[in-house]
C-alpha cells in the first residue's frame, strides 16, 4: 500500500508562526502508527521560507514554501485560493491546520474543494486499523465525540495544547519556495487593533474567575471579596460573563481574551468550554465550584467542589477569614 | 437586500440529565424530557440581520432551520423578534448529524434565492463545530468570514465591514465584498426579545415546509462513531461532605500552600 499523505498547513506572519504549530508533526507521526505517511508543510505568507526552513528543519518533513508579499496577514479566502493548486498536485489524505481564528474562515472551503471530510476543534486522535478516529468535544465539553471520514480524505483544524512534539530538531529535509500568483479576492484584512490586557490580570498570583453560573451582576461583589483574601488577586470572566455586561472584555480569560497562569486558579460557575480552558490551562493549581458534577471544568481541575455558589461562596469566605485568624493567633 | 439567517434548535444543555457512560452508539444518545431552544449565537445571528435592516433599509430576512417535526418553533420566535419568512427543512432528528448534510440541504434551498448574504451561528452549543456555515460558503463559493460580532454596509450593501475577537483579545477589521457568509459571534449586539404582538402573529404565520427529500439527496462524508466520557487532564479530585466541610477544607488547603 502506498505512503498516506499528510499535508500540515502553517499561517505565517512576517516569518513567523504560531508556537503550537510545530506540534502538528506530533498528529502526523501518531498518524504513523499505524500505516507508512509522508508528511508536508505548506507555508504560507510573509517570509514564509523562514518558516519553511525552521519547520522542516526541526521535524524532518519536507517543506514548500508559498511567498505573499503583504504588510497584513493574508485573509482566509486568500489563502485557500493559493494552496488549492499545490494541495491539487499533491493530494494529500489528510490536510491539518492548527485551529485559528484565520483557519476557520478557510478550512472548510478546502474540505468542500477536495471533496474531504471536515473536523474542526481536534483534540486527540485514536490509530486503529479501519482509519484514524478524530476526538472533538460536544455538548459544553461533557462528552467527546470520536468521528469518522468516510473513504475520503479529511480536513481537520486541530486545538493547540493537545499534542506535543518533541522532535531534537537538527534534520535536514528538502524545502522548496514558491511564488503563488495571487487571485483577486473579495476580503480584505484592513486593521488589526491590539487588546487592551491588564497587567493587573496577566501578572496576578490568583485569578478568581466568574462564570455565568454565578446568576448575576450583584454575585461580582462576592467574588471581589474572595479574591481579597488573596495577595496580587484579580477577578476575571468568562465571554459569557462580559457579553452580559457584568465585567468588562479586557477581563475575559480565554482564546480571544486574556491568556493567564497564576499559581491559583479560582473557576467560580464555569462549565469548562476548550475557548476558556485555552486562557487558564497553564495555572499552577485549579480548583473549580459548579454545581453540576458533571461539568467539564472538573476535568481540567486539581480540586473540584459540586455546591451552589450562591450559599458556598459566602461560606468559603467564612472559613478563610476564621483560618486566617487562626495562624495568626499561634 | 436579502438575508438568510440559519437556526438551530438544541437541547438545553443547562436542564439536560446526562448518562454517566454515554450509549455504545451515538444514535442511542438522545435527549428525551430535555426543553429544545434556539441556539444562543443564532438569536445573535437573527439581531445582526435585524440590525443590518434597519440600517440599510429595504432588505427581507428569511430565517431556516433543518429538523424534526417540532424545530419550528424556533423560526417562530425569529419571526417574533421581526424576521419576515420562515423555511423549515424538516429532517428526522439526529444527535449528531453531518455537517455536510445540513450545509448541502441549506445550500440546496439557498442556491437559487439570490441572498446577500448568509448568517450562521459562530457555531452550535450542543456540536460545537462551526461548521455548517464555512461549508455552506464552500459549496457556494463564497468568500466566508467567522466569529464577527459588529458589521456595518458600505457601499449601499455591496460591502459589508466587518469586526472580530481574534487571539488575544485583538481585534480585526475586515471588508468583504457581498455575496458572503458570515458566522456571528456573542458580543455587542444583545439579542432583543420577541414582542409579544409580533409572537401572536407569528403563531398564525404559514412557515414554508419543505421534507429535505425533496431538496437534494447530502453526503454525509463522515459519521460520529463514538460517545466517551472526556479525559482528565488534571488530578479532578472531588471534596466530599457538607458544604461547610468544603468550605473549611479549601481553606485550609489554601494556607497550606501559602495562597492567603
Ligand atoms: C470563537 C469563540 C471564541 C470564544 N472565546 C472565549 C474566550 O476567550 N473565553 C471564554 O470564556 N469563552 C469563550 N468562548 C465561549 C465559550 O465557548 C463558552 O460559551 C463560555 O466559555 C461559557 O462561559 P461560562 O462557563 O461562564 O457559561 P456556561 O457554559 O453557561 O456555564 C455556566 C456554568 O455555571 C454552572 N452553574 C450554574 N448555576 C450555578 C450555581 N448556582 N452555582 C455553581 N455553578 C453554577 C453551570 O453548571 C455551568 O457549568 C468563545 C466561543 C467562540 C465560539
Ligand atoms: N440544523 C440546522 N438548521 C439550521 N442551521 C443550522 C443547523 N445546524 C447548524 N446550523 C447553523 O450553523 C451554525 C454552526 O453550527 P455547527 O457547525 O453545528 O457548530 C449554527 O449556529 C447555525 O447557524
């Protein structure tokens, strides 16, 4: 049987990548469990052959290299109009990008061209002799679900942190550059606006974090309590949080928010989505409240406690203070 | 111009009981006693189209969704909220559909309709996938940008200007030059609630009905084949007892680790 092929696309940006995106070559070698694969990077921007080079040069895949000169990132629509050729000459069984916001605006239009399946937001990936089975979390996070391609290829956009490589990085493999003609398109990327994170948030020791299991605006005043009781503590939120007003967007932990890893980690009625996990994962000790034990955010905790909020709060409060009391008398 | 926006109606993944091991077939998964809703970023999507006629003028929204006999009361309450036409593609319920199946029956109704454009959810509370609607865009062959929480018309409606939350909390400014889909993000925009009045009419309101056969024959391309419970990736250990124990516990853990 001949080689699978695995073409793994990288976004660059003046030369640059995503850090996780490396970690796609760890997809592919667990794709090589089980069947002989030949593996590609296509990358695709500004500079791209930096990225070419530095990507093939630490896993040992070969590399094309795809030039478009531009200031700002490429738009989703751009990019799959420049590697559709490529990914045509090459017909690779699978295509993995690292799921960005940029990935999602493309990544589908590829599966459709390519009469491919399409799996978004991969988490983990089981090798088993009737084909790879692709895991994705449904229903909040509560369930994974393992999913299929039918014969066919199949496209995947894969969640940073969930596979690691760890090549030593001093290969050599064969990396070519090329010089797309660019399409005209109908998108055009006019700005992009920095965030305004607060220092206060990113550098805190603990982050009380609220969800929307806290019911309400006037629970805000609980949590800003408790996190007193903490040194360099801050309160942050999730989206759902900020959406409603209670606390403002430059508090948002999460993919499109606030990235934090304080040494306490404190998810007040969080359920747990990969969006916030994907802010707070790097925190020394999480301890999670909810009052649905079967809430995803349990997973991706140290110490769990199933109460409502509304009655466990004021009493957590209590017990800090008392303790606190306490060392200080001895 | 004309507006498409696509619903989907969930179970209420807040008052669902959930098996602890989940069936050995996902198409044994089901929901049953569980209240079905809209799902959260398709009212948003339904708000944004609201939004975009009122500052563009002379535009006729339809809202479609694709289930089971009673999905259509989901298009009831967009109409509520000042949508002007209902589609329901009626498909007998699956949990776990393929995306390619709703986004091919989606696009087979939206072909030859002549739309604008085409508003999505950014994804679906109960799949989370997001996927539906960039594939919607691909079987079109329109231009698709994601996760958009603001838009304003240029150009008397042949641009639309675009925002998003990307990484980081940046924001990107896009333009994209009409027809395109767009898959709308929580944000900015409150979705409004439907009137009361405008409810009322909307019970009486004839949905168009259309069974799903009688618009193209999809190919899934691919099928969930597996239900599991996720994996930990920390230690999760659960504190027992009263809720005063826990109380007492945590703080104590906390001082021990010299937290507070
Ligand atoms: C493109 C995109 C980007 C996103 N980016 C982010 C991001 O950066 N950050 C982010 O946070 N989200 C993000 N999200 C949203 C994410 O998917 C979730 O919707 C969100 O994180 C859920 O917030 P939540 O946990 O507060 O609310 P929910 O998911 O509604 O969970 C509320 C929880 O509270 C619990 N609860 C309810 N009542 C009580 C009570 N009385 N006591 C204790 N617990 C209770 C419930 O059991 C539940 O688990 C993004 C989504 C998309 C599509
Ligand atoms: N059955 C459906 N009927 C109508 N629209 C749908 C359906 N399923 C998904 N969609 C649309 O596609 C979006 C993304 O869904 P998903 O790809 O499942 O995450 C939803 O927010 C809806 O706008």
């Amino acid at each position: 049987m001949s080689a699978r092929k695995v073409a793994i696309i990288a976004e660059v940006e003046q030369g640059k990548t995503h850090p996780a995106i490396v970690d796609l070559a760890a997809l592919a070698a667990r794709l090589a469990e089980n069947e002989s694969v030949e593996v590609c990077w296509l990358a695709v921007g500004s500079n791209a052959a930096d990225a070419g080079d530095a990507l093939s040069g630490s896993t040992g895949y070969s590399a094309i290299a795809l030039e478009i000169p531009c200031e700002v990132p490429p738009t989703g629509e751009l990019l799959s109009e420049v590697l559709q050729p490529f990914l045509g000459d090459m017909q690779p069984d699978v295509i993995a990008l690292l799921h960005t916001s940029r990935s999602q605006d493309y990544a589908a239009t590829l599966a459709v061209r390519f009469d491919a399946a399409y799996v978004s937001g991969v988490q983990g990936l089981v090798v088993q002799d009737g084909g790879p089975i692709f895991q994705r979390a449904v229903l909040g996070g509560k369930y994974m679900a393992g999913v299929k391609a039918d014969d066919r290829p199949v496209v995947l956009t894969v969640l940073p942190g969930y596979f690691k490589f760890e090549g030593n990085g001093s290969h050599s493999a064969e990396m070519e550059t090329q010089q797309p003609s660019l399409p005209v398109t109908r998108t055009r990327l006019i700005e992009i606006k920095e965030s305004a994170t607060e220092a206060a948030l990113t550098q805190a020791s603990t982050v009380v974090a609220a969800g929307r299991g806290i019911g309400s605006e006037d629970n805000l005043d609980l949590l800003s309590r408790l996190a007193a009781l903490f040194p360099k503590s801050a309160v942050a939120g999730s989206r759902i949080v900020c959406d409603a007003g209670w606390l403002p967007y430059h508090r948002q932990v999460g993919v499109t928010g606030a990235t934090v890893a304080p040494e306490l980690y404190l998810a007040c009625g969080i359920s747990g989505a990969f969006q916030h996990l994907a802010g707070m994962s790097g925190s020394r000790f999480v301890v999670a409240i909810n009052i649905d034990p079967h809430a995803a955010i349990f997973n991706a905790a140290d110490v769990g406690v199933v109460e409502d909020l509304n009655t466990f709060l004021p009493l957590l409060i209590e017990a800090i203070e008392k303790n606190g009391l306490d060392t200080d008398e001895r | 111009m004309r507006i498409l926006v696509c619903i989907k109606r969930i179970p209420d993944l807040e008052t669902m009981t959930f098996p602890d091991i989940p069936p050995k077939s996902p198409a044994n998964f089901t929901c049953e006693g569980t209240p079905w809703r809209m799902n959260r970023y398709d009212e948003y999507a339904v708000e944004a189209a609201l939004r975009l006629r009122e500052t563009h003028g002379a535009s006729r929204i339809d809202a479609l969704t694709v289930g089971d006999q009673d999905a259509g009361d989901v298009l009831r309450r967009a109409i509520g909220m000042g949508v002007d036409h209902g589609v329901h593609i009626q498909k007998t319920r699956e949990m776990f559909p393929s995306p390619f199946t709703i986004g091919e029956l989606i696009t087979a109704y939206a072909r030859e309709k002549a739309y604008d454009v085409i508003l999505c959810g950014v994804m679906s509370e109960d799949l989370m996938q997001g996927g539906v609607g960039p594939i919607i865009a691909g079987l079109l062959k329109w231009p698709c940008l994601t996760a958009i929480h603001t838009m304003n018309d240029k150009e008397e409606g042949r641009v639309l200007r675009c925002e998003r939350e990307v990484e980081g909390g940046r924001q990107e400014v896009l333009e994209v030059r009409l027809p395109a889909l767009l898959t709308i993000q929580s944000g900015i925009h409150t979705p409004r609630y439907p009137a009361l009045s405008k409810l009322l009419r909307a019970n009486q309101y004839p949905l168009e009905v259309l069974p799903s056969a009688s618009l193209s024959t999809p190919t899934d391309r691919q099928r969930v084949c597996a239900i599991t419970p996720p994996e930990k990736v920390r230690a999760g250990v659960m504190m027992e007892g009263t809720a005063e124990s826990k109380a007492h516990q945590l703080s104590k853990l906390f001082h021990a680790k010299g937290l507070c």
